[in-house]
C-alpha cells in the first residue's frame, strides 16, 4: 500500500513538472520572458514568474483532469501562500515595483490548450 502511494505522489510530481513546462512555453509562445521558475520560500511558492513589456507575471500552475476542476484549485490559502512569496521574490528584485504586478492562472488539462487567466487573483504585496 505504501509503495503504491508513493508511486501515486511521484506521478502527480512529475505530471504537475510537465504542466509548468507546457505552461512556460505557453507564455513563452504568447511574447513572455521567463524570468524565474519554481520559487520557493518559507511559507509560499510561485510557479512561474514572466515579464511581458512593464508587466510582471506571478502564474500559478493548475493541472487537473478538466480546465473547470483546474480553476477551482486556487484557494484562498493559496493565494496567500502565493503573495507571501511573492513579497519574497520582489525584495530579491526590486526593479519589479516600477512594473505592473499580476496574478495570473495558467489551466491545464489533457487533451486541451492551455487556458490562459489573466489577474486569476489579487496579489497582496507589502
């Protein structure tokens, strides 16, 4: 049973890798500029971090067996895991206060586009 669980978690792991790969080519696709992948820090982690013109991009990855199952998953917990660690991400590099701050979703589920969701939540930075 133990086995069978890790074998579980290993598989989500390396599905949820591949969705935040198809995610940052999906941007990358879209004029974006990757700036940071996979920030982690006590108390919250960002997917992906993009820079397009003077907008800065924090974009949580959702993969899920279905877009509207993906949507749901950004709880409020979440997102306040998400700003903290994006008040880390911008103390590391201020220059990114003089652009425009967004939260953005990026969907992905089997078979389908990914589903871009501009100002998908609230950022609350500071």
């Amino acid at each position: 049973m133990k086995h069978r669980d890790e074998d579980a978690r290993r598989s989500a792991f390396a599905y949820g890798l591949r969705s935040e790969t198809i995610a940052a080519l999906w941007l990358r696709a879209q004029l974006y500029t990757i700036l940071d992948r996979n920030f982690r820090t006590q108390g919250g982690e960002i997917d992906i971090v993009a820079k397009r013109g003077g907008t800065v991009v924090f974009v949580e990855v959702k993969a899920r067996g279905d877009l509207a199952e993906a949507a749901i998953a950004i709880t409020p917990q979440k997102r306040r895991r998400i700003s903290r660690a994006v008040d880390r991400w911008i103390a590391a590099n201020p220059w990114a206060m003089r652009c425009t701050l967004r939260g953005d979703a990026i969907f992905i589920a089997r078979g389908k586009l990914p589903q871009h969701l501009e100002n998908a939540f609230e950022l609350r930075v500071g």
